[in-house]
C-alpha cells in the first residue's frame, strides 16, 4: 500500500519578525517548503535545535559591506551544532515609513546594527538625523507600524513594509550595490555534502613562532583552497586565539583527512564546524 501522507515541512529557527532578510534567505533556501520560526534573538536560534523544538537553525555570519557577525561565530564555538548548508542573499535597504510621512519630517532612523552599518553612507549624508539601533530590520517596521510614529523611518526590506502596510520613502540606500549576507544552516547531525563541499574548522595553535604559517602551510601543500580566516579571542585567555577557517573539500576527502592531521600537530584544539554543499551567490533582490 503506497503511503502517500504529505511530507512535513522542517520547523527552522532565524532570528528576527516576519519580513526579516533571514526570513527571506530561508524561505528562498528550502524554496518556500519551511516552517520559520522567528527568535528574539541568536542565541534563542542554537538553544532551539540543541533542545529540539526545530530541526534547524539558520544564521547570517557575514556581510560583504559591514564583514562578519562576530556574536555568531563565538556562537558556534559554545554550541555543539553542524554547519549543513549555506547560502546568500542579496541585501536591498528601503527607508520605510509610516503613511502619510515624508522625508523633511524624520528625525530617527531605527534598524539592527548590521543594516546601519550596511547604509552608514547614506545615513552620514542626512544632517541632523539621529540612530537608533534594534533587535531586527523588520522589527524596527514593525514598531514603527504599531506606534504610527510620522517622524521616525526604520531601514528593512520591501517585503516588511509590505507585511506591515508602510511605506516606502527610498529605495537602495545601502552604500554599495553588491552587498549579500551568507548564511548559515545549523543541525545536530552532519550531512555528506556531496563533490562541490566547503568545510568549516575552529583551531587554537599552539603559542609559539610561527604557528599560524605552519598551520596554513598544511591546506597550500595540498592545494586545497582557503575561503575565508577568522580570528576570536579565546576566552579566559588573554592574548590567546582561536580561528575559524573556511575551505574547499570536504571532511573526508583523503587530501583534507591528511591537512587536518597534520594541522594537529600545530594545535591545542581542533573542531570541524562541518561539511556542507557549496553555493554560489545569489543576485535576487529583496
């Protein structure tokens, strides 16, 4: 007897409202076939899918204009979680409003930190104005729309004034066109990423002379590509660092099997973050 019982679409934890770029990257992600759960806040996303009330967890850690969302990274660190996918988003800003208000009547801009920083430019140019920072982009419109506040604007996607019936007094105000977040998908298990993989590592090196060369050496003495290098400071341990490195291959490919024991001999901690498929950017506006 054929079970022909729909398949349940996977509950997903992202910080932020309804009309959020991580909504919106998500929904795009799993091309609309989700279940997204809006958190307070990051930490609220990894306690979700530690504690099991979603099956994912989905984060932006970077940013092409205002760089990396360090809280993130030291998240990944504390939480014992997978990185399973990835991928990015075009980021387009819009200065929203509540009806009937104009540009010559706004005193305030309100958004989260990272979407201020992306239109810091634009924002420099307005003499006078004032800044307030959030919890989330589309949460500043949503505030707004419940205050009806005429001479405060927040800065969030068409799709959040659009959810919250605002409206829209500029467009594109962020400081340069190409600006994408990447985001990070978050689960319990890992995946086999398939042939086009990226992994994802956190190291502490051993402190003395030339231990970063010595632990880069190992992925250039086997071609495997470095995407990106990140350092945090180690807590409880000042002067101490540990490092996040992105790469091409995957965990169990023979070739990176052999540059992550050999890392090993350079590091006091070692930690694959995951494997996962590689996505390429994507242009669509939001």
């Amino acid at each position: 007897m054929t079970n022909n019982a729909p398949h349940p679409v996977p509950k997903v934890a992202y910080q932020g409202e309804p009309g959020a770029y991580s909504e919106a990257a998500l929904l795009e992600y799993f091309e609309g076939k989700v279940d997204a759960v809006g958190k307070c806040c990051f930490e609220d996303v990894f306690e979700a899918v530690e504690d099991g009330s979603c099956q994912y967890g989905f984060i932006p850690i970077e940013n092409s204009l205002a760089g990396s969302i360090h809280r993130n990274f030291d998240l990944l660190r504390e939480h014992d979680l997978y990185i399973i996918g990835e991928t990015t988003l075009r980021i387009h800003h819009c200065l929203i409003a509540a009806p009937g208000a104009s540009m010559q009547n706004i005193q305030l801009v309100t958004s989260h930190p990272q979407a201020l920083d992306q239109c810091r430019g634009y924002l420099n140019r307005w003499k006078g104005i004032r800044i307030k920072e959030v919890y989330d982009t589309a949460g500043a419109v949503k505030q707004l729309a419940k205050s009806g506040i005429q001479t405060t604007a927040a800065i969030a996607s068409r799709r959040a004034a659009e959810i919250y019936g605002m409206d829209i007094l500029a467009e594109g105000i962020e400081d340069d066109a190409a600006n994408y977040t990447r985001f990070l998908l978050l689960s319990t298990k890992p995946v086999e990423p398939g042939a086009n993989a990226k992994t994802s590592i956190l190291v502490c090196l051993i402190n003395q002379p030339g231990s970063l060369f010595k632990a880069l050496s190992v992925f250039a003495l086997r071609d495997i590509d470095l995407c990106k290098l990140e350092s945090r400071p180690l807590v409880g341990q000042p002067g101490q660092y540990l490092f996040y490195i992105d790469f091409l291959g995957s965990r169990t490919d023979e070739n990176v099997v052999r540059a992550l024991n050999h890392l090993e001999e350079y590091a006091t901690l070692l930690r694959v973050l995951g494997s996962y498929p590689k996505r390429s950017i994507n242009n669509h506006d939001t």
